[in-house]
C-alpha cells in the first residue's frame, strides 16, 4: 500500500506500507521493515549545494539565578545540512536543551526572564537572533518543528487529538473540511492505528507513544525544514522507542527534513544520526561523523562515556554516568573544564583553554592531548 503525503507545493511524497502491516513504523521501511540505521538513509557530506540549513556559530545563553549568572550554553558552534541528522549528546545540564530551545526561540524575555543569548543562528539566510518576534514566529511557525520528551506537556487536555492537529493545518489557510481530511491523512502518515478514532480521542486517552504520533503529525501539518527532537523517546517503552525513531528516519527521507537530536542514548545515536556533537558544561569538546566517532573518540570525555557503555554495547546502550560532577556553572573558570574529572591532565590544562579546533577533514576536539595517538 502507498500512503501519499501533500507537501505545501503540493508535490507528493510517498511512502510505501507493505499490504497487511499493522500500522506500525516498522511495517512502513523499505526492505520488510528492518530498522533503518546504519542504512542508506545517511546524507552525503554537505547538502546539494553545501550550503548548511542551520549555522549556529558561538552561541551562548546564560541565566541570571540566586546563585549568580549561570552559564548553559558557552561559545557552541556547529551546522546541520540539509536532510542531515545531527545529535547532541553529553550529561545531565551539559546544555543540549537551551542549545535547542535557542534555536527553536523558545527562550524569550517571558519564558525565560533574566536570561541572555548571544551568537549567531542563521536559518537559510536569516539569522534568527536578529530577526523581531513576528518575523521569527513566521519562521519558526513555518520551517522548524520542535517535539520534546513529555508530548503531554505539549497538548492541551481540554481537546482532542483531531482539533489541535486541524488548528496546525487550518495554518495553511485550508477550508475545514479540507483540513480534517489532511488531519486524517496525517494522522494515517504517523501511523496511528485506527486514525478516524483517534481524531476523536483526548490525550489522557492516547499511550505515550500514540501521543508522540500526533505531536508528530501537528509538528508535519507546518512543513518543516528543520525538526528538533529533545529527548523524543526517552518515556517510551523500549519497543515504542524503536517504532518512533523508525517513524523519524522515514519522515525526513519522505520530507527531504534535517533534524536536531539530542539524546543520551548512543544506541540512538548510532542509528540514527550522521554526525554527532559531544557536549560538555556548556561546550561543544567534539564533533565527527557518527562512526568515525564511534571507531576513535579522541577526547577524554567521550572516551569515557563510551567506556561507561554496558559491556558488548560500544554502539548502543544509555548514557551511563562517569565519575565526578560537572563543574558549577556559575563560578568563573581557568583552563579545561573537564580538568577535575580527567585522567590524562597535565599541567597547562589547569591554565589554558583548549578551544574545538580541528583534528581531521570532519573531526573537530577540544583537549590539549587530542593528537596522542597512545592515550592511557
Ligand atoms: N530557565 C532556566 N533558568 C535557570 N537555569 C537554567 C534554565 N534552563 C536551564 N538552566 C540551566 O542551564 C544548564 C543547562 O541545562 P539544559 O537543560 O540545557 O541541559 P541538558 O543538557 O538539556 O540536560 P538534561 O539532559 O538533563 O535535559 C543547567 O545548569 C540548567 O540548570
Ligand atoms: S585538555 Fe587536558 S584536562 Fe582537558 S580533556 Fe584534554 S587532557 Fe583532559
Ligand atoms: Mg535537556
């Protein structure tokens, strides 16, 4: 069976269902419905013309607290090309979240008073940190959809699943009854079993996964370029969590989207994405491809994640937590900032930074002792 998907030029993109699924993700993949990572799905290096969709370059947002001005996201830089998969990993409060929600312009003056963001997103052409609210709603309304951890959070209780999802389309300046059957056959796009039912359903009604559906159908309704997913599928059950990011892997290749992923999981990661950005107290200390991160992290930090991985699941497997704790972010710093915690320290580490430079044609560190072939 083929399931046709309107984009708003009114181009048709297909996705193809093999006759008797189930409605499930898996049913929805090429080739029987085998998971799709590691598969054709990862882009080229560079989009068509190399230009990056998002530029995000030395970023920084703090937040003014009690304690004294605390620093999420300190001097980030990185780019996702179109249809790329780019993740974010790293700690609890390395600041992958206020890295997204910059992007996403979600951390105004009213959702987040006393905080500061300086840098640069460029969107396209346009850099999002200059533009007006109204201009950046238009943007944001338009060309990036973000989904969260909790989808919950995100749709109000007081109407169903069909409504708010018709408020999106309704956007798009469609008459009502052109827009519940677009609704419909969003809702049949993300693979809700028994849509015409679910148009109808409250959210208190709906499983956490049948949830993130729809918060994935409203997110479609705008068309985006750019989707940021935090933590998509970290309270779903395992098996939800594999049909969700299936569902993910199909819809960019359908929707031709490049997407945002942060993560704690690198079982996740190395699914899904085609480059990775390892975070750490507010910085970005390294950056590279997916498997080639996998195959030689050169950075202490995400060495030791990776070592911190369950045995036999060095490509797969929850963030575990490493030793120490992340330094305070409100005191001032010298020097690295993994410096308490790490084991190949030596004495310059202590008093001067070691900003990202570049170690390969895709790799990009932050350590002093990257370039030791021979570390302890
Ligand atoms: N609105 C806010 N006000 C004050 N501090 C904040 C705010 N939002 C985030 N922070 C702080 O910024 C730092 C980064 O938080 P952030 O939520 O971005 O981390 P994260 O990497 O997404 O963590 P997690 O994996 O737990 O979601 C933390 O120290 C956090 O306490
Ligand atoms: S710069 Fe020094 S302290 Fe920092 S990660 Fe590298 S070796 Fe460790
Ligand atoms: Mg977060």
């Amino acid at each position: 069976m083929t399931n046709v998907w309107n984009n708003p030029n009114g181009h048709e993109k297909r996705l193809h269902r093999h006759e008797g699924g189930n409605g499930t993700a898996g049913d929805a993949l090429p080739g029987g419905g085998a998971r799709s990572g590691g598969e054709s799905l990862r882009t080229e290096p560079g989009g068509a013309d190399g230009t990056p969709l998002l530029s995000v370059e030395n970023l920084a947002v703090s937040f003014r607290t009690a304690r004294g001005t605390s620093r999420a996201v300190d001097g980030v830089s990185f780019s996702i090309r179109p249809r790329e998969i780019y993740a974010l990993v790293g700690e609890s409060g390395c600041g992958k979240s206020s890295t997204a929600q910059a992007v996403m312009g979600l951390l105004s003056e009213t959702n987040a008073p006393g905080r500061r963001i300086t840098g640069t997103i460029r969107f396209g052409e346009r850099n999002l940190l200059a533009l007006p609210d109204r201009e950046l709603s238009a943007v944001r309304g338009s060309h990036i959809g973000m989904i969260f951890q909790n989808p919950l959070d995100s749709l109000n209780p007081l109407y169903t699943a069909g409504y708010q999802t018709c408020e999106a389309v309704l956007l798009d300046g469609l008459a009502k009854a052109s827009a519940m059957r677009r609704v419909l056959e969003l809702f049949r796009g993300v693979r809700l079993a028994d849509p015409e039912q679910k148009l109808r359903s409250y959210p208190h009604e709906l499983s956490g996964g049948m949830r993130q559906r729809v918060m994935i159908a409203m997110m479609l309704a705008r068309h985006p370029k750019l989707l940021i997913a935090d933590e998509p599928t970290t309270a779903l059950d395992v098996s939800i969590q594999a049909q969700i990011l299936d569902l993910m892997l199909e819809l960019r290749r359908s929707f031709n989207m490049a997407m945002l992923l942060i993560t704690h999981d690198f079982g996740i990661v190395s699914e899904t994405a085609d480059r990775v950005g390892v975070m750490y107290a507010g910085k970005l200390v390294e950056e590279n491809e997916v498997f080639a991160l996998f195959d030689a992290p050169r950075h202490p930090y995400t060495r030791m994640l990776m070592r911190a991985l369950p045995r036999g699941t060095k490509q797969g497997g929850r963030l575990e937590s490493i030793p120490g704790t992340l330094p305070d972010p409100t005191e001032p710093y010298r020097g690295c900032l993994f410096f308490e915690r790490c084991p190949l320290r030596v004495e310059r580490c202590a008093t001067e930074e070691p900003l990202l430079r570049r170690l390969g044609e895709t790799h990009r560190v932050a350590c002093w002792r990257a370039e030791e072939e021979e570390q302890p």
